[in-house]
C-alpha cells in the first residue's frame, strides 16, 4: 500500500474515531471490520499492481477458466500431412476436431478425435503405377495422454512462449493417438482393385503426438510432428486376399506425420 492510500485510511479512521458523534460499542467494532476491509482490499490492489508492472499480465477472464479437475478443450486439427515412406507420396487430410478434457490435478488429457476421409487420395505404388483410394483414419476408442512440463515452469498448465512472441495459457501435451486405417474405392492405373467392405489395418496405428498447446482462446495454433509405423494389412480383397499385396506396397516404420492444433473453444463449448 502506497503513501496515499495509507493515508486515505488513517483519515477515515480518525473521522470515524473522532469526527463523528460518539459511536456505540457495537458501531465501532463494525466501523473497524470495515476499515480493515478496505486496507485489505487496497493492499491486495497494490499487490496487482506491482505484478502488472513487473511483465505478469492476467489473461481475460474468459482466458483464464478454472484450473480444477475436468476442464473441456476442444481443438481444430488442421493441414494435417502424412507422408507415407514406402510410396515417397503425401497423405493430406481434412479438416477435424479433437474434444478432450484436460485433467490439471491427475495431470492427464483425454479425448477423441474425429478425421474426415481423404477421397481420391493419389499415390504411385512402385515408383511407376498409379493409385487413388479413400483413405479413412478413424479413431479407436478414447485417445489418452499425460501433461508435461519444463523446467521452471511453475506446473503443467502455465503461461508459456508461443512463437508469436506472447506468453499464453498452456499444457504440453503427449497424447497417444491410435487409429485405424480403412481403404475403399480404390483403383490401380485407372482400373477398380475391389478391396472389400472391411479392408484395413490389423491394429491401430499408434501415433504419438508431442508438444505445446494453448489453454485460452486466444492462443494461436501451433504446429506438432510426430513419427508412426503402419501395421500389415488385413480383410483386403473379395475375388482374391489381397492383404499380403497392400502390406508390401504401404506398412512399415518410418512414416511422418505433421498437423496445425488450432483452439476452437475452453470451458464452454459450443455443440456440434
């Protein structure tokens, strides 16, 4: 509390004491819980003051939800680009959406995750024979990750540096995400190669995602990169089993996948 304000409170308190017609009993202990309340109250002003002044900005209140267990975060995942090692060709997917509930107290993020398929999608098997196909990676089961942090940081979620410069809500995310990996409608150098109605990878792939990721709408998006491996094949082919075919052309290690994690809405949510 600076020199004025104490002084705003030494005068009120000699008017209450002094200036005024003698108080009863009663009135001079309710006299004192109001002044002691308005040195708090300009004690806790002066404290945010000097906070303000050292470079801690409190974020809007609506940027700044409550911190306690189950807060929802949903997210727009866009320019989401896979690049497929043994076909040396580019997956790109649509716009999708991931909602989850960040869990500051267990530490925790889980969620799902929704992908629209990529039609038509063009690739050249054996550097010389064209493919196009649907390709469709859908989500299996809740997706769930940890939150992390770095050193000095003050706990999972905290005001951290995103690239525009500014400091902003955030956790650092590292979510597992598994999905399956559907084809349909496929054709090999103009012709249909009928693949079946449940023509996909026997497991999930299990893609593990990293990095920062804002808390308040105001946050801009942020690019995140992770590394996967296809699984083999399985259910290809009506007339003939083409899962051994597939396999060989498309899983392995080695496969990239890079997406833009934009913040779509925290704590109150908008449906649909």
């Amino acid at each position: 509390m600076n020199g004025a304000e104490y002084g705003a409170v030494r005068y009120l308190a000699s008017v209450g004491c002094e200036g005024l017609s003698p108080m009863s009993l009663a009135n001079r202990r309710a006299f004192r819980l109001i002044t002691a309340g308005v040195v708090l109250s300009l004690g806790a002003f002066s404290l945010s003051s000097a906070s303000a002044a050292q470079g801690e900005l409190a974020a809007p209140r609506a940027d700044a939800p409550s911190m306690a267990a189950g807060l929802k975060a949903s997210y727009f995942v866009r320019n989401t680009v896979s690049r497929i090692a043994k076909l040396g060709s580019q997956l790109a997917t649509g716009e999708g959406r991931f909602d989850g509930t960040v869990d500051s107290v267990k530490e925790t993020l889980t969620g799902s995750i929704t992908l629209p398929p990529t039609v038509n999608a063009y690739f050249v098997a054996f550097r010389f024979m064209p493919v196009t196909s649907t390709v469709s990676l859908v989500s299996e089961g809740d997706q769930h990750g940890v939150l992390v942090k770095n050193p000095g940081d003050a706990g999972v979620v905290a005001p951290r540096l995103f690239p525009d410069g500014k400091k902003y809500l955030s956790v650092i995310i590292d979510l597992t995400l598994n999905l399956g990996l559907r084809l349909s409608d496929t054709k090999v150098d103009g012709k249909v190669l009928d693949l079946g109605p449940d023509c996909k990878t026997a497991g999930p792939l299990t893609i593990k995602v990293k990095g920062l990721t804002g808390l308040q709408d105001t946050a801009p998006p942020t690019v995140l990169t992770s590394s996967f491996e296809i699984p083999p094949f399985s259910g290809c082919g009506v007339r003939e089993d083409l899962d051994k075919l597939l396999t060989g052309m498309i899983s392995g290690p080695g496969n990239e996948m890079s997406t833009t994690i934009a913040v779509r809405c925290i704590s109150t949510c908008p449906e649909g």
